[in-house]
C-alpha cells in the first residue's frame, strides 16, 4: 500500500535552502572590506588613485575619460601585435565632440605584477604614459617622479 510520491510544486517561491541543508551561500565579507572588492573594482581603484595625483599638477585632465579595459582588442584584421610587445595602455584622440581618452589594460598590466605595490605603481606608469602621449609632453614632464618607483 505505497502511496504515490507527488512532486512538489516548481513555483513555490525562492529556494531559503541548498540541497545540503546548510542554507544559501553569501557574501563571505561585508562591503565595506577590502576583500569584498572585486580585482576590477581594485584595480579601477588604483587607476583613479593615478588620475587624482596628476589631477593635482594637471588640472586639464578633467576633460580626459579615464577607462579600464579587461584586453586590448583587435579592431581590424590583420592589425596586431609581436608576443613580446602586448599593450598595457592606449589613448584614444578627442574626435566629433567625443572627449579624449586614456584606457588602461588590466589584465596584461595584472599578469606583469605580483603584489598591491608593484601593480599600483605599474598602474601609474601606465597612466602617465598615456596621459604624456596624449598631452605630447614627455613622461618626466608630466610625473617628475616617473621612474622613480
């Protein structure tokens, strides 16, 4: 005399537990802690931190979109780069009321680094190039420390 097992309803509600009992998976930090940040959020973060220290000594570059990209991209065929020479920052020109752009790579500028201190200052390297290149200063001119590090 088994009684037939009926199956349970799919529109129940959201699910409060896993399969295990053990319940949903969270956050394992809150917020507002450094390892809640993702590496693109930290990364973005130490490229801001570059941008405000030339801000102060140039205040032109307010007018300068500053972008974080994962890779740089192959826009037309056959248009690329030698294995020994990956590109870790471009710029792009002012052009029809766009304005002018610095973008940083993160990935190859991560993958050249191995802690905090040297990716920051790897970051800022990146960023005074461009902005150099971009301003057509040389890149002492814009950062008096450039080289330093």
């Amino acid at each position: 005399m088994d009684t037939p097992v009926t199956p349970r309803a799919a529109d129940r509600g959201p699910r409060r537990r896993d399969r295990h009992g053990r319940g949903m998976r969270g956050p394992i930090a809150p917020p507002q802690v450094p390892l809640a940040a993702s590496r693109a959020e930290t990364f973005a973060d130490l490229v801001q931190d570059s941008v405000e220290r030339l801000e102060r000594r140039w205040p032109q570059l307010t007018d300068i979109d500053f972008l974080v990209l994962e890779v740089p991209r192959l826009d037309t065929p056959g248009a690329g780069w030698s294995d020994e020479a990956v590109p870790l920052g471009g710029t792009v020109p002012t052009h029809e009321g766009h304005p002018a752009r610095v973008v940083v790579y993160r990935r190859p500028v991560e993958i050249r680094t191995k802690g905090r201190d040297e990716r920051a200052a790897l970051v800022h390297e990146v960023v005074v190039e461009q902005v150099a290149e971009l301003l057509g200063l040389t890149p002492e001119t814009v950062d008096p420390r450039y080289g330093e590090d």
